[in-house]
C-alpha cells in the first residue's frame, strides 16, 4: 500500500524553494479546486483503497472513509442501469484497475441500505506509474438521480398525452398553438405541423370565435374551466360537439404563460343521450298508447291516438290512417285521422286511389318503407298525376303499415310521409308495425261492441213493444174481474177472484217496471214535479202496506213534523213500496222492518232497514244495475229491475241511494232528497 493523501491532510508549501514552492502552489490550487467541486472525485490505489476523495464524495458515501481500510465499493451495492445486480469485478472502477480500460460517464445504479437507488455517471480512469504500470485510478461520480426521474416521468406524461384519445393542446396566451397530440389529430383532423404556431381560432367556429376571448381571460386570471362544452369545428369543416378543460399552463416561478387545453369528442355520447332520451320518449308513448286502445271501444278515439302516436315516434311530417273502403269504381280509400297535418291539405287531392305504390299496404302484401318513394318502380305511373298531385303535402321519406285484424281482414293502412330523404328507419317500422295490430285487436273489439250496443238497443226496443202490448190485455183482465168482484159471488169464487186480482196486480207491477226501464233506455222518463208533504205520504205509504200485507210489522220511526217536497209524486211513492217491497221479500226469517225518517234544514233521509239476508260488499256494489240480482235469491221472485229504477228515480231527484248491508244480519237502504226551501215572509 503507498502513501496516502487526501483533501484534509492538507500538506503546506515549502517556502525558500521556488520550483518547489510553485509547484506545491500548483497542487493546493488544485486541491481546493476539487475540494470546491460539486461533482464527487476519488481516488484510490492498485489494491482499491481510497487515497484521496472531496467532500462531495463523502457526501455521496454518507460518511468518511477510513484510509487504508475502505475500498471503491466499500459504501454501496452495484447495479447495472436496468436494476439488476452487478457482480464486483464487472463494476467499471474495477474494470479500469484490472484492465486500464477509461469509462466516460457510465450509468450505474447503486443502492444503500434502506435508501432508494440512485443513478450515477462514472467515468473511471487509470493511474499509470513511469513504467506505464496502473498503481490506481481516479473517478469522478455524478449523480444524476434527480434528471432521471424528470426525464422518466416527462417519457410517461408524453406518452399519456400521445396515447390520449382526447384532444391535449397547448397554447400560448396570444392563443398561438404550442403542442398538438395525436387525439387532436385525430378529432380536427390537422397534423401537429400544420397547426403549430397557428392561433387556436383554427377549430374554432366563426359564430363562437369570441369564446376564445373569454377562454383566454379565465386563464389569464388562474382560472380554470371546466368541462365546458361547445362546438369546435374540424379541418372537414365538420361541426364537432366537445367538452373542453382549460387550465392555465405556469412556469417554475408560477407566472401563466400559456393554457392547456383538453377537448373530447361527445358526439357520440351526446348520441347515446339522444338515443336514450328518444326510447324513453318512445316507450312512454307506447304505454300511453297501449292504455288507451286497451281501454277504449270507440274507433275514431283509438285511431286519433294510433296515428298522433306513431306520427311523433317516426319523426313524420304528417301520419294518416285510411279505411280500406272501396269505393263504387274499385278505388279510393276512406281518409279517416290525420296528425300534423290540417285535413284540407289532404282533402282537396280527394282519397289515394288503387295504385300500385298504396295496393300493396291495403291488399296487405306488406309494410312499404322508402328512403325516397320517387325512386320506387311503383310510384308515378298513374294518371293523371304521376306521382304526388301538385301543391299536395310534398312526400320524399315513405312508410305504410297495413292494420289487419285478427281474420286476417285489411282494415286500412298508417301512412306516414316526411319532405326529407331517409327520415324512417327500421326501428321505425317495427314499432309503427307493432302498435298497428294492437290498433286491429282494438278495431276488432270496438267492431263487436259496436254490433253488441245495436244488439242491446234492439232488446230496449223489444221491452218497450212488448211490456206495451202486454199492458192493453192485463187492464182488460183488471177490469173484468173488477166487474166479476161487483157480482153475486160464494165464498169459494170470492177467493180465487181475489187471488186472481192479486197475481194481476204483480203482473201489472212486473210490466210497468219493464216499461219504465224502456223509458229510461229511450231517456223518455217523464216526471210529473208537484208539491206534497213527504212524512204525509210515508206514512200512507206504511199503513196501506200494513194492511195488505201482514207478514212483517212496519214500525215508523220520526218527529212527525211536516218535510215539504217539489218531486214527482208518485215516482217517490214507487221507491217507498220498492225498498219496503224488498225489505220484506229478502227477510222471509224476520217479522219487522223498521222506517226512519230524519231531517235537516234542507234534505230529508228515509231509511229501510230489515233483519233480512244481507249483502255482501260485492252484490252491494252492483244491485243498482239494470237486471242484477244477488246470489241465493232464485227462489225469490224479481227481475232485478226495482232497486235500478229506484236509483234513477232518485238520481233524477238529485238526490242519494246506498245501502248498508251485512250477509246474514240485514240491510238498510237509505236514500236522501233535497227538501223544498221555506219561501220567508219578508212583508
Ligand atoms: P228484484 O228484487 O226484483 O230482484 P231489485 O232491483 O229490487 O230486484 O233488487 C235487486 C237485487 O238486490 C235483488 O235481487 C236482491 O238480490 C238484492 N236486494 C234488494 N233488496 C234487498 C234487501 N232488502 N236485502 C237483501 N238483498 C236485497
């Protein structure tokens, strides 16, 4: 091992001596100069221990090194440049004592324990004696840790912003152009050549161009802008709708000095959204469609809706449903709805005659769907036209959906018609197609209702000839035996002509019931208004009813005081005897039937109540109707008409009818009548 020194074993300057003296001025120079360095300088001997090194080496190194004890590795673990592990002897220092070889700025890595790694540049160089023998070697150490990781992470925030399918621009704050990437190659469809330098206003549209000026004044001011969205136009002259980020762009001293500029392509999401919004759009008016025509009977309401519906679903200028009706000569169909559309603009052309373009819709063959309809071999070759009439609704984009019903029978066609080409899609075909047999199922059902309600009105008919015809013999019958009641009689025929009377006066009943049903079916029912005391006639009522029938007590229950009324006499008297009637009738196990009658100061409620049979809340619900009648009442007569009557009658009062019912423990009917107002004396 030869003699050491270093930078701290500082050796003075011999004075006296002047070559001596220079020279060892020389060194000092030298040595503060390396001690000053900022770049790490050792040295060591043919055996690898350091002999000389500057602070910036020991900082490197963390501590001291002893001399004479520590070697060149002494401090660390070497690595190659990738990070894998470098044995001993490939290490460049040691390379350069074994070989002589001079390494210039060679990268390693070294790594101390529990320190992160750090990248160097060594650049290694021997040490020759006067016989050219290597006695050491000098190194200079870099570290260039820092620069590595700012070149890696420039590498990374490059290739993030290449990769980027967004626009990434920057640009200085004149709006000059600075950077480009390939997403904003992609999206504007400029090279990054072309643009830079070029003020931004490039991609901007012309009636946007002050947004640039706003842009700018934000970010001069630190601000930034965030996903604003608007439109930027492409080198194509394509209009493109984006999202921009804006944010300012500042030096290492904080001052603004440009914005960078992030910019997405929404056409297709604002597409997706359109899409979505349109479907949304769309099946709400389906469901509202499948409401109506399922719930609705009339064929003009459901065929309105039909064409209003489809006609905004396909985006049609104007829709149309024609009826398949023929005419005398074979040809014109029946225009019968119409939507966006007025009908004028239609009728004064008269109705699409049987040419090929519309035959195919109306013999059903099938849905015609044109992009542009002029171009069909089928279109213009009738007379005298030749296509769409003059000064009619002009017809580019075509589609017709046959509606068939369930036999198979045409029943008429959707016409839909737009001035643009390619307005109709297959979508809209299918969906047209699709409410188009719900619309026949509903024509269908409207059809039988239709035949139903011609069927019922022909019964109506038949109750009011027959009840009529039935009439004129029972008053003949009534008034023989009232002939017969006058005359000399035994006991025996006194009985059967009294039994006979009996049964007549039902009949006699039955028919009127009948007859007055008729009359409310036609709207003929006449009332007859007069004035009279209600608690009078209830009570009349209650004891010509005592006594001729015995099989209940009625007990009537009220103040007595007078309840005048303004009604039809005897229509009133025909709901008493109804609900007293059937209080009796539908209490064969019970003896009484109670009558109340309560007042206020302008209504009056009479209330029947029996200990009968009952009802249940679902019989309840519909006693009120023409011929119902409860379960387990067959052994009872009735026809089911008293308690509908009863109900118009009062209806026609303007007054209320309810009942209150429990099966098995009775029922009370009661029904309310507004009472004729007090005329006060003001004299
Ligand atoms: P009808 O008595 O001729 O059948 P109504 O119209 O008077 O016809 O009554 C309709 C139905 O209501 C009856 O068939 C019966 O089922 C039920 N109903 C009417 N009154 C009563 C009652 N007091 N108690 C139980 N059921 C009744």
């Amino acid at each position: 091992m030869k003699e050491t020194s270093n930078i701290f074993s500082n050796d003075q300057a011999i004075p006296g001596n002047s070559f001596q003296s220079q020279l060892s001025q020389a060194d000092l120079t030298f040595k503060e100069l390396v001690h000053a360095l900022p770049v790490a300088i050792y040295t060591c001997d043919n055996e690898g221990f350091i002999d000389f090194f500057n602070p910036a080496a020991m900082a490197l190194w963390g501590r001291q090194p002893e001399i004479g004890k520590d070697k060149w590795h002494s401090f660390w673990n070497y690595c190659h440049a990738d990070g894998s592990a470098m044995p001993l002897d490939e290490c460049p220092v040691a390379i350069t004592l074994k070989s002589g070889q001079i390494f210039s700025a060679k990268e390693i890595k070294i790594k101390k324990n529990n320190h992160p790694c750090l990248n160097l540049l060594v650049s290694p160089c021997p040490i020759f004696d006067d016989q050219h023998h290597i006695i050491g070697v000098h190194n200079t150490v870099v570290d260039v840790t820092m620069q590595k990781q700012n070149e890696e992470k420039k590498a990374m925030l490059s290739a993030l912003v290449e990769s980027s399918d967004d626009a990434i621009i920057s640009k200085s704050l004149q709006g000059m152009i600075t950077s480009w990437n390939s997403g904003a190659e992609k999206i504007f469809g400029y090279t990054e050549q072309e643009v830079l330098g070029k003020h931004i206003s490039i991609i901007i549209p012309h009636h946007l161009k002050s947004e640039e000026d706003t842009i700018i004044s934000k970010v001069r001011s630190g601000e930034k802008l965030d996903h604003f969205q608007t439109t930027r136009v492409a080198k194509s002259g394509m209009e493109i709708p984006i999202s921009i980020t804006v944010s300012p762009i500042k030096d290492t001293r904080g001052n603004i000095i440009g914005a960078s500029k992030i910019a997405r392509d929404i056409s297709e999401r604002l597409l997706i959204e359109r899409t979505i919004q349109q479907s949304t759009q769309n099946l709400r008016i389906l469901n509202t469609i499948g409401k109506i025509i399922s719930e609705n009977l009339d064929a003009r309401v459901i065929l309105q809706e039909v064409t209003d519906a489809t006609t905004e679903i396909t985006g049609a200028e104007f829709g149309a449903f024609f009826y398949n009706t023929i005419d005398e000569r074979g040809e014109a169909f029946m225009l019968f709805t119409l939507s966006g559309a007025p009908r004028e603009a239609f009728e004064k052309f008269g109705m699409p005659r049987n040419t090929a373009v519309f035959n195919t819709t109306f013999s059903g063959k099938g849905i015609v769907r044109s992009d542009d309809i002029r171009k069909d071999p089928r279109y213009g070759h009738n007379l005298p036209h030749h296509g769409i009439p003059e000064g009619h609704l002009p017809v580019v984009s075509y589609l017709a959906v046959p509606v068939i019903s369930s036999s198979g029978v045409v029943l008429g066609g959707l016409f839909f018609g737009h001035p643009e080409p390619g307005v109709f899609t297959l979508e809209h075909e299918a969906i047209v197609d699709n409410i188009a047999s719900q619309a026949a199922v509903a024509l269908d059902n409207s059809k039988y209702f239709e035949e139903v309600k011609a069927l019922s009105a022909k019964k109506d008919e038949f109750i009011a000839l027959a009840s009529h015809e039935l009439k004129t013999p029972l008053t003949t019958i009534k008034g023989y035996l009232q002939i017969l009641e006058k005359s000399e009689q035994n006991d025996r025929d006194r009985l059967f002509i009294g039994k006979i009377s009996n049964q007549v006066d039902k009949l006699n009943t039955l028919i009127s019931d009948l007859f007055d049903v008729s009359k409310i079916e036609a709207g003929k029912l006449q009332l007859f208004m007069e004035s009279f005391d209600l608690q009078e006639l209830v009570t009349e009522i209650i004891e010509t009813f005592q006594y001729t029938d015995k099989s209940h007590r009625i007990i009537l229950q009220s103040d007595g005081k007078p309840l005048p009324l303004e009604a039809d006499k005897a229509r009133i008297e025909q709901v008493m005897l109804n609900l007293l009637t059937n209080a009796i009738k539908y209490s064969p196990k019970a003896n009484e039937v109670l009558v109340t009658i309560e007042s206020t100061e302008s209504t009056v409620t009479v209330r029947v109540k029996d200990e009968g049979i009952g009802l249940s809340t679902e019989h309840q619900k519909k006693i009120f109707s023409r011929f119902y009648r409860a379960e387990g009442t067959a052994n009872i007569a009735g026809l089911g008409l008293g308690l509908y009557l009863t109900k118009e009658i009062i209806d026609r009062h303007h007054g209320q009818i309810a009942v209150k019912s429990e099966p098995g423990k009775g029922s009370t009917f009661f029904f309310t009548l507004p009472l004729k107002p007090i005329m006060s004396d003001n004299r």
